[in-house]
C-alpha cells in the first residue's frame, strides 16, 4: 500500500500552488522570484530572528534589514500592482504576499505595512501622498491604542451596543496656528512601529465630542516623537511591534490625508485592503506547515513503514490539502472581485477570506504538528513557529471575533424587513 497509496496509477503531481494555473508569463515569473526570495532569504532570517531578543531583530545589521533591503530592490511596489490591469494585479499582489507569508508570516506582515502608507494614499485617491512616501523608508500603520483596539476599525458602530459611549480617545490631532499638533499615543501593537520612518495615523480629531477621526501622514522623526522598547511576544516574533508616543508633534496642516468626514470611507478602504492581504498570508502559512507535514510524513516510520502508509495520516493531510485551495480560492476571489470594483469593493469579502484563512493557518499548523509528533514540539522543527505565528493571526487586524460582527453588518438589508 505504501508504494501506492492510490493503487490506480492517476496520481497527479500539483504544483507549488496547488489547483492553480497561471494566467500569463509575468504572474509566472513574479511567482517563481518571489518563491525563491522566500526561500532563500525569508525563511532563514524569520528562523533566526524568532530566537533573538525584540531588541536584536531591530539592531543595525540583523537580517531584519538585510531583508527590508533585498525587498526594495525586487522592484515591487503598491504603484507598481495598481498600474496593471486590475485582474492581474489583484493575482499578482495575492500570489506575492501568499509567497512571503510561505516564508515568514512576521516577516511578510512587517513588508505589507511598510508599503500600506502608499497604498492607502493610492486607495483614497491622493497620488501626492505615494509620490511623497513611496521608497522613501519603512511605513506603518498607526491605528491601535491602549484603550482602543478593533473598535478603531469601527467608526459607524456596527460591532458595538448602540446605545454604547466611546471612551476617551488616546492620540488627537488638532489645527493649531496652521498646524497639525497631535498628542497622545499609539499602542504597542504597531506593526513597524519601532523602526518606521513615516506613519499612517489613525486618530481622533479636534477638541470637543463628536469632532471625529481623521488620517494624518506623520514622519517619524518629526520632534515630539518617541516610541517604547519593542514588543517580546509569542509568535511573529520577526515583526517589530511598538508603541508610538506623539508630545505636542508639529507637522504641516498638509499631511491631513482624511479630515473626519471622510473617515468612514478611509477606514472601509484600508481595512477591506488589509484584511484581504493578511488572507494572502496565511494561506501562505498554512502551505508551509502542510508541505512540512507531507514531506515528514513520507520520511518518519514507524511500525516499518512510513507514517503516510496509516491512512488516519493520509486522512488529516488531504484535509489540510482542502483548507489550504479552499482559503486561496477565496482570498484569489475577493482580491480579484475588489480590485475590480475599486470604487466599492465588498469589505465583507475582505473580512471572509482573513478569518478564513487565518484559521485555516492555525488549524493546519495544528494537524501539521501532530503529525510530527513529539518532533513537532521540539524548536530544532519549524512546526512550533508555524503555530506560534498562526495564533497571533487570529487577533491581529482586528481579532477574528469582532471581524465577523463586523462582516456580517454589511450583510443586513434594512429594505428586506417587514414593514
């Protein structure tokens, strides 16, 4: 049996990314590049990385940067995507960042927020924001605080008691003598936050209640800025998180990139644009645990044979081998559906293939360590990483919970109700 498990001589051998045919020769090419920067750049340094104090990861010369540096000149850009027709850029951002989440969730997520400034610019319609941002440093994106978590992706209340008041905000940007002066802080979960050089703020705006929130293009190493010691966390470990504290920051009145009455729709933008990009990861994560899991299940043998000879194993993989098309299809889908219908892309969609896929990505990596056994639990095997990052996914860009609240907001249909 375990020379052919299948017994009929079909077996089909499927590529990398599974039941997926490339649609044109630069899709092709950008896979295989991108495939192999994973491989031979990512998947080394986030093993690294993952071992070293939060304070390393950022110090001058750790593979951190050397990373950040061989990624800028790959050539890929937000400008870059957006110039292609919108079907193949949407293919082609969903193929990269599933690459890059193959190599290193920490890694691939620390990359994405560095371009999410210019990538928001692009998505609100404010070209001179990229042109001013693009390939000029690391970006992040400041939207978390202390006292305000996946709230922050809330402004019209659709995941709270309607009848509920905010709390106090903790980081407010207000018009002073032709400035923007911006007080208070950002929390500690800050992708970048600890090395970027500019930042998208998310913020409260104006002095009194019901002022609103606004999005504020920030440099970072404007005066009146500090930031706190970067983050020691379970997983993604690869990922510099930390706070950002603002002290009476001065910047021109011309870095408001959203005033308040346009903050609903800022937020809609990004996040439907964020989460669809973390769907891209995870698949790539959860690829990653299933690959090791089949290669090891091929290897280990116990009882004579090889453990994909039990058919229990051969049962948890093909599963695995389902969550994995059945995530990708769907992040391929919205991406694709989004970017097509730019001017009102389905956010809900976006949130869909996010929980799903983050939760393929635990469940995979889950089944992945089982399958290795005791081996599973020992660090000299990727799977307790794999887990590790997995887990943190499920809380990061909004905790997966609150999302679906949210998604299933814009599922109501207040002309479908009785009268």
């Amino acid at each position: 049996m375990c020379a052919d498990a299948a017994g009929d001589g079909l077996r089909v051998n499927l590529p990398l990314r599974g039941l997926e045919v490339a649609s044109s020769s630069v899709q092709t090419m950008l896979a295989d590049a991108a495939h192999q920067f994973a491989l031979a750049e990512m998947r080394p340094a986030g093993a690294a990385l993952d071992r070293l104090p939060a304070d390393a990861v950022i110090a001058a010369g750790s593979l951190f940067w050397v990373v950040q540096r061989k990624f800028a000149g790959f050539g890929i850009s937000p400008t870059t995507l957006r110039n292609l027709p919108a079907e193949e850029g949407a293919e082609l951002q969903s193929i990269l960042f599933e690459e890059l989440g193959w190599g290193d969730a920490g890694l691939a997520i620390s990359l994405g927020a560095g371009m999410l400034p210019t990538t928001v610019a692009l998505l609100l319609g404010r070209p001179e924001f990229a042109r001013r941002w693009e390939g000029k440093g690391l970006g992040a994106w400041g939207i978390t605080e202390p006292d305000h978590g996946t709230d922050m992706l809330d402004p019209t209340h659709q995941i709270s008691d309607s009848g509920h008041a905010r709390g106090r905000p903790n980081c407010v940007a207000t018009v002073t003598d032709g400035q923007l002066c911006i007080n208070g802080q950002k929390s500690a979960w800050v992708s970048n936050g600890p090395v970027a050089t500019h930042c998208i703020l998310f913020c409260a705006y104006g002095n009194g209640p019901g002022s609103g929130n606004c999005v504020v293009y920030v440099p970072l190493d404007a005066p009146g800025i500090s930031r706190g010691a970067p983050l020691d966390k379970l997983g993604q470990r690869a990922l510099p998180q930390g706070e950002i504290f603002f002290d009476n920051v001065r910047i021109p009145l011309d870095c408001l990139a959203c005033p308040p009455e346009e903050y609903s729709r800022a937020v809609y933008l990004t996040l439907t644009h964020a989460n669809a990009g973390m769907g891209a990861v995870f698949v790539g994560v959860a690829r990653a645990a299933y690959e090791h899991a089949l290669a090891y299940a091929h290897e280990r043998k116990q009882d004579g044979v090889p453990i994909i000879g039990h058919q229990n194993v051969r049962y948890r993989l093909f599963h695995m081998f389902r969550k994995i098309e059945c995530a990708r299809a769907l992040n391929r889908r919205v991406m694709r559906y989004n970017a097509v219908n730019e001017q009102q892309p389905a956010l809900q969609g976006s949130i869909a293939s996010k929980i799903t896929s983050t939760q393929t990505a635990f469940e995979v990596a889950s089944d992945a360590l089982q399958i290795f056994g005791g081996a599973g639990l020992a660090r000299e095997y990727p799977m307790e990483k794999l887990l590790r990052d997995a887990r943190a996914s499920l809380i990061e860009d909004g905790c997966n919970e609150v999302l679906a609240i949210k998604g299933g907001s814009y599922l109501f249909d207040p002309a479908r109700l009785g009268k």
